[in-house]
C-alpha cells in the first residue's frame, strides 16, 4: 500500500510538472514570459479559480431546483398511494377534473394540483363544497416507490388505492406496501388519516370492499409477525449495539401495529389502539364514481 501511494505521488508530481512546463511554453509564446515560477503561480490560482467558478455554478443551479421542490413539498395535501395501474391516476383527474381527460401511462413522477373543487359529505352527512384542496398524484412501480414515500412527509391524508379486479393475485404486494404506510414513523406519529378505495368495482370481475378488507388484514398479519423475526444489524463497537437496539425496539413497536403479540391484526384494532383512522370504501375512477374518496377528503383531507 505505502509502495502504491509512493507510485501514485509520483506520477502526480510528473503530471503536475508537465502541466506547469507546457504552461510556460504556452505564456513564452504568448506573453514572452520566461519563468518557472510564474507559470507556477499562473497554474495555481487558474486552478483555484476554476474549481471556484464550478461550485458557485453548482451552488446556484442545485439551489434554485432545491428551494422551488420545497416550496411544493412543504405544502400539506391528500395523497394518492398504491400499487402501479390500480387507477391512481384516473382517481386524480377525476377529482380534479371531473372527467377522464387524458389517457393514463404508467407514472413516472408525482403529479399535483393545488386548485382542487370537491364535493362531498361532512362527518354529520351534509354536503359541503371545499375549494382549493391540494391533491398529490404519486408513481405506483416499486422502482419508483422511494418517490411516492417521499409524498409521506407532506400528507395530511392518505388515499390509498386497490385494483378489486386484480386484488386475489396481487394481494402480496399490495399488503406489503399498505402494511410499510401503516407502520411508518410518520404515519403513526402524526396519525395521518388513510381511506383503502377499492377502485375499478364496476367491473364483474372485481372483489367486493370488504372481502378485499378481510383478505388484507390476513396479509398484514402474517407480515406483522415475519417482520418480527428479522434478524438485527450487525455491531462492531458497543455504542452501536446500543444504537442497534434503541432502533430494533422502536421499529418492533411500530411494526406491532398497536397491537399485542398473541393478537390478529384488524384495522379497527389498529385505529383504536394508534389513533390513526383507516376506512374502506368503493370507488370507480373511470366512471368518475369517487364519492366516497370526496367524503374523505372533505371530513380528513387537505
Ligand atoms: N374498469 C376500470 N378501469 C380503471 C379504473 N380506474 C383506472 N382504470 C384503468 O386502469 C389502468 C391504470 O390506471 P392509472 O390511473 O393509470 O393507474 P395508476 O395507479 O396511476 O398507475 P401507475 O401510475 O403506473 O402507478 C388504466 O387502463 C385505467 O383506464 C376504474 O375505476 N375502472
Ligand atoms: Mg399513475
């Protein structure tokens, strides 16, 4: 190793002083100036100031992207979840425009809208209009999941959508990323509210809201108690183990889902227990059927 460092020092000095001397050639022809120490000096501060002017240009161009993703982000909103091609999309035009006005390809990147007119039920049963409700459409592809998480911090209220028609087959992802919200820090500390809309429940072929419910508790339970078993960290020094452990306890109380080890998971429980409201309800986006979301985000939403 100290034989490779000497090796790569060297040739550095040789590289640097080939640069200074071509530099010299370079200022004789131009300048006629004739010294090694001044195109020694020339190379230094010309380097400095080069790599100067690229972290400004850095600087400026990340900050100007950063602060205007803030600027969106910091904004509260009801957030549209789920798997991919289960009518997310189509759920957000309905709400926003009221009609199918594009047709949907798979999401690459979350959408919004900030100006969103919805009518709904409040929690006594009247019909309230609210304006300007903010809506965050995010991508379904496991890919693409980090971004939709990223959606996490800005929710006031999740709605998180299904396929009825598809649901028998694709029950595994679906569970395993309804039970990831459920026992994130963010949605149990801040007890976001979230509505399950079975979507696309005009089709013959889909399942009925409360058979999707049932299955889903199944799904959720046998994930609560494989999640449990999961080995720890590794720790080399002791300050790690303890840090190990103070992670692996609060990730086993939230993965608990409020509830105690001998118990079976249902979402009732868990809302009783964690204060975090979940509700289930049908939804057909293409057939702009989603009152039941409007009255979710009337009574929860933002
Ligand atoms: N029959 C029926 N089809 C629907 C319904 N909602 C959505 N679809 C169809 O389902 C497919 C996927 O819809 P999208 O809204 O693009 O799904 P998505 O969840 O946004 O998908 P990703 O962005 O890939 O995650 C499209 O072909 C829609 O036409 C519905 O209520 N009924
Ligand atoms: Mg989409």
């Amino acid at each position: 190793d100290t034989m490779n460092v000497t090796v790569i020092a060297g040739d550095i000095r040789t590289i640097y002083n080939e640069t200074i001397f071509a530099a010299r050639d370079v200022l004789i022809d131009a300048f006629g100036v004739d010294d090694v120490n001044a195109a020694q000096l020339f190379v230094v501060v010309g380097t400095i100031l080069a790599l100067y002017a690229l972290a400004l240009l850095h600087a400026c161009l990340t900050r100007g992207r950063r602060s205007r993703k803030d600027a969106n982000t910091r904004k509260p909103a009801t957030v549209i979840m789920g798997c991919r091609d289960s009518g997310k999309t189509c759920m957000f035009q309905a709400l926003k425009y009221k009609e199918q006005r594009f047709a949907t390809v798979t999401s690459m990147a979350p959408g919004e809208a900030a100006d969103v007119v919805v009518e709904g039920k409040n929690a006594r049963g009247t019909p309230v209009t609210r304006t300007n409700c903010r809506i965050v459409d995010t991508p379904g592809h496991g890919k693409l999941r980090r971004d939709a998480m990223g959606e996490l911090s800005r929710a006031a209220a999740l709605v998180f959508v299904v396929d009825s028609s598809t649901f028998t087959t694709e029950k595994k992802d679906v569970a395993a990323y309804l039970f990831n919200l459920l026992s994130s820090e963010l949605v149990q500390r801040r007890r976001i509210p979230i509505f399950i809309a079975c979507n696309k429940t005009e089709k013959l072929t889909s399942h009925p809201p409360d058979f999707i419910r049932k299955r889903l508790e199944k799904e959720i339970d046998s994930l609560r108690a494989a999640k449990r078993a999961e080995l720890p960290d590794i720790a080399i020094t002791k300050a790690q183990k303890r840090a190990n452990e103070i992670a692996a306890k609060k990730n086993a109380k939230l993965r608990a889902l409020g509830q105690r080890p001998g118990e079976t998971f249902t979402f009732e429980a868990f809302s009783k227990s964690t204060k975090v409201p979940v509700s289930v309800g049908r939804t057909s986006a293409t057939k702009l059927d989603v009152a039941a979301a409007c009255d979710f985000i009337i009574q929860r939403g933002a």
